[in-house]
C-alpha cells in the first residue's frame, strides 16, 4: 500500500459515467479524466513549509481536486494520484 507523507493524500479515480444524463452514450476518446475520486490514504500532516498542517481528509471521503494537481502513479496495477490536500477543492458529501 501506499503510505502518503506530511500533507499528502493518495486518491484512486472514480470512473466516468459511460452516458449523459440525456442518455446519449459516449466514446471512450471523448471522455475526460474524472477530477472527483476516492481518499485511499492520508499523511500525518504536521509541520509542513514551516506551518503546522491539520489534514481534515479521512480515508473514503469522496473528493473533488484540482484538474493539473498531483502525481499520477501505478502501483499493483492500479492508477493513483498523489496531491497535496491544498489540491483538494471539495468533498462531496453524501
């Protein structure tokens, strides 16, 4: 597993929904990267740049995160992207 330091959060995509709302279907080219995923892992937080950093993200917290954030990274066949938890613009709550 992947263990994110300092303000670090690791998020795994959520897939995008193959039709529109109007039923029209789409090409798999013509889909855009998600930007809303999954908190898989969070970092400890503490003192980050010189400040101290409170990570207020928790381990399935469904996400909204900025479009050029982060590091996209393959682990175990799977596709994970690494921000920092300033990259994080929202949670989307249930």
């Amino acid at each position: 597993m992947i263990k994110p330091l300092a303000d670090r959060v690791v998020l795994k995509s959520i897939e995008a929904e193959e039709t529109t709302k109007s039923g029209i279907l789409l090409a798999s080219n013509s889909k855009e990267k998600p930007h809303i995923a999954e908190v898989v892992a969070v970092g400890p937080g503490g003192m980050v740049d010189g400040k101290e950093v409170k990570m207020q993200l928790v381990v399935g917290d469904k996400v909204i995160f900025s479009k050029y954030a982060g590091t996209e990274v393959k682990y175990d066949d799977e596709e994970y992207i690494i921000v920092r938890q300033d990259d994080v613009l929202a949670t989307i709550e249930k």
